[in-house]
C-alpha cells in the first residue's frame, strides 16, 4: 500500500532559544502552518511588502553577521556518533574517512552540526522551502523529462519548510570554505561569497515583481548558462578557460545515462546482466541477505515494492510499467549520505539495449525537524519528493517514494530517482577564483529561484532592500563560521586519531 500524505498536525517546541523576528510563530517556532502561509499570499503587494520591512526591526540585516558558539554548544563529534547510530554499521567508517579528507568534505558531511548553529541565528520570520543542505556541491546539471539539461539544486535530502536564511547561509560558507582549501587570498574568497549572496538578493528582488507562472516557470538552461559564460569570456580573457571547462563538463554529462553505467557496472551470469560488486562501495544485494531472512526470497519482495512505488508516480500509464527487474546492489554515494541506504537497482525494457537504473535512497528524518518542526509527511520519501518538486524548475519522471521493511527488518521510508541522467557538477579540486565566482552567481540566482517558488518572494525581496547590508553581513558571517568549521574540523580528527571514531581512508 502507498504512502500517503497526513493532514498538518500540531509540532513540538523545539528545544532552541527563541529568535527575534518571529512573533508569529509563537507556540510553533520554527515552521509555519499551510494555513498561514496561503493567507500572507493573499495579502496585497503593499501589505507584503510592509511585512519584509517591519521584519528589518526585530531582525536587523547587519545582524546575520554574528557568529560565536554559546557555552551550550553542542559537542560536534557527538552530532556525528548520533546520526550513525541509524546507519549501516560497516559503512560509518567510510563516510568518516570521506569526511576526513579536509574542512571542505567534512563541512559537506556537517549538515546536522550546522543546523543546531543556525537554530541559534537571527531569523526574520519569513519561511521557504529549504533545500536543508544547500552546499555548493548539491547544485548542477541534469536532464529534463524534455531531454533538456538545466542547472538546478539537486540533493533534497533535508528538504523542510523553514528560515530562508539557512539555505543561504550554508550556501555561502561553501564557498568559503572552499576557497581556503583552493588556497585563494580573503580578499577573494569575500568577493565570491558577495557575488553568490548579492546575486541572491538581485534576483529575488527580481521575483518579486514577476507573475506567479512566471516564476513557477523560470529556469536555467544549460544553453543558457553557456551563453552567459561566452558573454562574460568575451569581456575578460582569463575567463576563456572557465569556458572551455563548462563546455566540457555539460558535454561529458550527457553521455551520462543508464546505458553508460549498464556498460561500466554490469556483467552477464545465468544469461541476465548482474551489477558486478566493488565492495564496500557496491554490494549485490544477494550478499546482504542473512540465512533465513524473508530477503532470500529478494527478487518477489523487490518486485512488491516496486508495485507501491508505481503508485507514487500517478497517471493511467507510465513507463515504468514497460520494465522489468533484474538485479539490485547497495551502493555507497557522497559524503553526507555515506551509511544510509541506498541501492541502485537494474531493470530492462524491450531487450538488454533498453536499460533503465533507478537509484533507491533511504530517507530519514531531515537534520532540520528537531530545529524547525516536524514534517507533515508520514513518510520520509514522500517528505523529500515534495520538497524537490516545490524547489526543483523540473523533476525526473521517475521521482517517487516507498516503504518497506528493510535487511535489517526494519520498516524504512525511501525515496526513487533515476540514476545519472545526465547528471554533472562543478570540479571544485581545479576551480579558480574565475570559475568560483561563476559558479557562486548561477548558484546564488538558482536558490533564488528555488525559495521564490513557495515563500513570500514579495516580502522576502522587501528584506533584503537594495543595498549590500544583508550581503557584507553574510560575507562576515561565512569567513566566521569557516573559522568553527575548521575548529570542528581539527576536534572530529582528533577523535579519529584518539580512536574514538574509527575511518576508513581512500574509499
């Protein structure tokens, strides 16, 4: 039976202080009601906008800047051995060793310990949907239902409705942290972050004076954002090599596909492809099956499964229904999501040609819930699905959620994608300041545009005004708080060193 959505119910109070800027959201801090939010939508342009403005008093711009850890700070390490405690045992210590390579990896795996910081920031009472994990790294380019390529946030993981400023606050102190690590001078650095937040800004302010369709309808494409590259290599010759790199990197994503990966990951056995195993990082899933377990008869209870899961998709017909399955694997991906489950599973259409690879990753609940109220979802998949298809210019036709006991006989929520279509990313390890800043703009315009879709754009534009208060404030605020990551950073290392955590390198 498929998942179904609940009806908004009543939220904890989170055990956070409360903020300034958000008197009406007493008695259910941190998240607000569909009900309310339909109302402020309602209200006139004027009323909107009178609404961003007031939130200045109680929130002021210059006030995002602060960063200091209270004396009640959580232990960083501690946040850490909590998430694994849900997680497959056997892959903890290689998500640690991914997250020990440098500040920059572990800020990527940090997200529950950036959370608990911002719940103790300045917010101004107005609420998006979130990404929850808006890291430079979780933005880039896939293909559309229409075989177009877009640019567009694509980890959703965390996604819950709440403050607008934790996306873009994470978002910036990516790019920090980044270029500490690519070694670029502070002046640099703060200009990168300016241009990420500043395009934020510019084009939120730009929403606000659209149409609805209009902003439900904007995207990047990929065309598009070699266009703008073109543009700007003509007026600056260093910037012909950042060019040269996107042209490269949009034309290797979409070789990017199921039949690549049918080509690279599978071998034939018994007359049917098999996923081949590169252990720990790709398990078949017969080798995970204990003796005895109702898993030994895999491929009826995946079958089943996949039954609930077309149900999620809608419409008389889809073609999911024309494919088959054939194997499944566990495979390990990321950073952040290293010991969640996650399995790729094979199937095939009119012949062994016709190769179809969906990726099924555990959902658990967002590192947000404890700081911004529960979700109204009753399942962690649908919860996410929601969010990406709220945030997301287009989504994959094969987006859907699941439930199902699990290996360990554990009931467990999922969600379903497609695996690689067309799917590529910027290469931090080579980016230059040129590139940096590049990529700071299209990915500070395309939270833009993703907050825009289901937040207050109106009041949110009216915020942020058109000077560069709220951008300096969080310019001051990334190289701060890059300063905490890398001391969390130096304190999650020595806990691998004194064996409190156990890593596992080069995986």
């Amino acid at each position: 039976m498929a998942p179904r959505a609940t009806t908004q119910r009543s939220r904890p109070r989170p055990a956070v202080p409360e903020q300034a800027g958000q008197p009406e959201q007493a008695g259910e801090p941190g998240a607000v009601s569909q009900e309310s939010a339909r109302q402020r939508r309602h209200l006139s342009v004027e009323e909107r906008e009178a609404r961003g403005r007031a939130a200045r008093s109680s929130a002021p711009r210059s006030a995002h800047a602060n960063w200091q850890a209270g004396p009640g700070r959580p232990d960083p390490v501690a946040l850490l051995e909590e998430q694994a405690a849900g997680r497959v045992p056997e892959l903890v210590p290689v998500r640690y060793g991914r997250m020990l390579v440098s500040p920059f990896t572990f800020y990527r795996g940090a997200a529950l310990i950036m959370a608990a910081d911002l719940a103790t920031t300045p917010r101004s009472g107005i609420e998006v949907q979130l990404c929850g994990d808006a890291h430079l790294s979780n933005f880039g380019g896939f293909g559309t239902p229409e075989r177009r390529m877009i640019f567009d946030i694509n980890d959703f993981d965390e996604t819950l409705p709440g403050p607008w400023e934790w996306d873009v606050k994470r978002l910036a102190v990516s790019f920090e942290v980044m270029g500490r690590e690519r070694g670029f001078r502070p002046a640099d650095r703060r200009a990168i972050v300016l241009t990420a937040v500043r395009e934020y800004r510019e084009r939120m302010r730009r929403a606000a004076g659209l149409g609805t369709l209009e902003v439900w309808y904007d995207q990047l494409e990929s065309e598009d954002l070699l266009r703008l590259i073109r543009r700007a290599a003509r007026r600056q010759p260093e910037d012909k090599a950042v060019r040269r790199r996107a042209e490269r990197n949009i034309a290797q994503a979409r070789t990017r596909d199921s039949a690549r990966v049918f080509a690279k990951r599978t071998d034939e056995s018994g007359g049917e492809p098999r996923i081949v195993a590169q252990e720990p990082l790709i398990v078949p899933v017969e080798e995970l099956v204990d003796p005895g377990s109702e898993w030994e008869q895999s491929e009826e209870l995946v079958r089943g499964l996949l039954r609930a899961y077309r149900q999620t998709l809608g419409g008389q017909h889809h073609p999911i229904e024309e494919f088959r399955y054939v194997h499944a694997a566990r495979k390990v991906v990321g950073v952040g999501s290293v010991g969640t489950r996650c399995y790729i599973v094979l199937m095939l259409g009119r012949d062994s040609n016709d190769p179809l690879f969906l990726q099924v990753k555990e959902a658990a609940s967002s590192v947000l819930e404890r700081f911004a109220g529960r979700s109204v979802y009753p399942n962690h998949g649908e919860r996410v699905v929601a969010g990406q298809r709220l945030m997301q210019a287009a989504s994959d036709i094969f987006l859907g959620w699941i439930s199902g006991r699990g290996l360990d006989g554990q009931v467990r929520h999922f969600y379903v994608r497609q695996f690689q279509d067309w799917k590529g990313s910027a290469d931090t390890e080579v980016m230059m300041v040129p590139g940096a800043n590049f990529y700071a703009r299209i990915c500070g315009a395309t939270l833009a545009r993703a907050h825009a879709r289901y937040g207050d754009r109106i009041a949110l534009a009216s915020y942020l005004g058109g000077a560069e208060n709220f951008d300096n404030a969080i310019a001051d605020f990334s190289n701060a708080y890059a300063d905490q990551n890398e001391r969390d950073y130096a304190a999650f290392s020595a806990a691998v060193k004194s064996g409190r955590l156990q890593a596992q390198v080069g995986l």
